[in-house]
C-alpha cells in the first residue's frame, strides 16, 4: 500500500491540486489527512471538497479545526490565525463544520500513527519541532512510526539506542528496532525556507518513506488571501516559505 499524507492544507486549493496531480507518478493508493485542511487560506470550502474526495482512510483534527468547531478558545491562536478563523468560520456552512467535527486527535492501525501535533496531550496540539520534543512522542507511540505535521516544517526524527538522531534527508527507509517520527511539512503554508507545498509518501511494502516538495501557483493564492481582505502577511509569508 501506498499511502500519501497530507497535512496543513490551510485553505490553499492551488497547493492542494499541485500535490493531488502528483498521486499518479507517485502511484499513490491512498490519503491519510493529519489536519488543518482550512485556516490562513482563502478556499477553505474547495480544499474540503476536494480532501472529501480523496476519501481518506482518516482525518485527524487540527488546532484549526477545533478553533472552528469551538473546542478551543481563539485566544489559543495568535490575532493572524484568529481573523482568518472567524473569517472561515463565516464561510463554511453547517455541513462543512459538521465535517470538521468528526475527525479524531489521533489514529492508530497496526502500521502506523497519525497526529497533527504530538502524541504527548493530543489536544494541547505541542509542536515536535526539535529532538527534545521528539522524544516524548517517541516513547508513547505504540507503532513503529508515527506521521504529524502542525510546525510546518518537514523532518525526520528515530530513535537509536538511546539517542535520537534527526538525518538531514527526504526519502527514508525504515529500519527495524527503531522508531520513527516523519514530519511531513505542510501543503499550504511551508514555514521551512522552502516556498513548494510537502508532503509524504508511505509504502508499507517496501518500508519507505519520501518527502516530496511541489511547485504551486503561489501568486494566485496569494491574490485571492488579499480580495478575501485576509491579513496581506498571510500572503506574503506563502512566497518565502516562512
Ligand atoms: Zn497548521
């Protein structure tokens, strides 16, 4: 089986084609969602169209969707998120929000776990963000790899005897005895000095896993976040991936 990941699309249609139209050359057989489909972008209602008819296996919650759904308070998010919540919170209807609402904070098959954040308080939505961080998911998770996304910054984590090692590389090949933990960046708002979305392709047969950047049309998401009147550095950050 091959699976993609797919994680903070953040209401970024453009990023979201950009990655789906690479499904085929990827030989992908199926999605798996870690959250935050809306937020920040201004086509929240075509990224959960289109995420709907992926049909993902599952779709764990965000911190953005638990903003939307009221199951955390705005003040968790600073004013940028905010104004685009409310924003989003406007636009989608009932259906959409009721959708939103369904996804568990976490997933676990025999394979693998998925999170947006980290696996230490789920709904507290902490971010692995460093070696340290990475270590307190690594020693809860029940599988040998867990998939996360919320930094928006694409890595790999496993633990080695007692150390944790982070290896500068995109396509991986997992090793027995150890645990990994595959951030997989996000679709629409890349905050790691790399602009194209990410994502990740998993194959349980062969053990590997990749991930994969996408050059997107950054100048028409950007366009519409500024009619939509969304905050203009919600633009701006999507040209230098910060
Ligand atoms: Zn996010």
């Amino acid at each position: 089986m091959r699976y993609a990941l797919l994680s903070d699309i953040h209401g970024n249609i453009e990023a979201l084609e950009a990655v789906v139209d690479e499904f085929s050359r990827h030989k992908v057989d199926e999605c798996l969602c870690l959250g935050d489909i809306v937020g920040y972008g201004a086509d929240p209602k075509e990224c959960i169209r289109t995420v709907q008819f992926l049909k993902p296996r599952v779709c764990v919650a965000g911190n953005h969707e638990w903003g939307i759904t009221g199951r955390l308070g705005l003040d968790y998010f600073n004013e940028n998120a905010r104004m685009s919540l409310e924003w989003t919170q406007k636009v989608l209807d009932e259906n959409e929000i009721e959708y939103l609402k369904s996804f568990p904070l976490v997933y676990n098959s025999d394979e693998f776990t998925i999170v947006h954040g980290s696996l230490e308080k789920p709904e507290e939505f902490s971010y692995v963000s460093d070696k340290e961080d990475a270590s307190r998911t690594l020693v809860i998770m029940k599988t040998r790899v867990c998939f996360l996304g919320h930094s928006h910054i694409a890595g790999i984590y496993y633990s080695d005897r007692e150390k944790i090692i982070s290896p500068k590389v995109t396509r991986l090949t997992l090793e027995r005895g150890r645990r990994y933990i595959i951030n997989v960046g996000s679709i629409g708002q890349p905050r790691d000095f790399d602009p194209r979305a990410s994502f990740a392709v998993y194959d349980t047969g062969k053990n590997i896993v990749e991930i994969i950047r996408v050059n997107y049309d950054i100048k028409s998401a950007q366009g519409k976040i500024i009619k939509a009147g969304l905050p203009a550095r919600l633009a701006l950050r999507l040209s230098n991936g910060t």
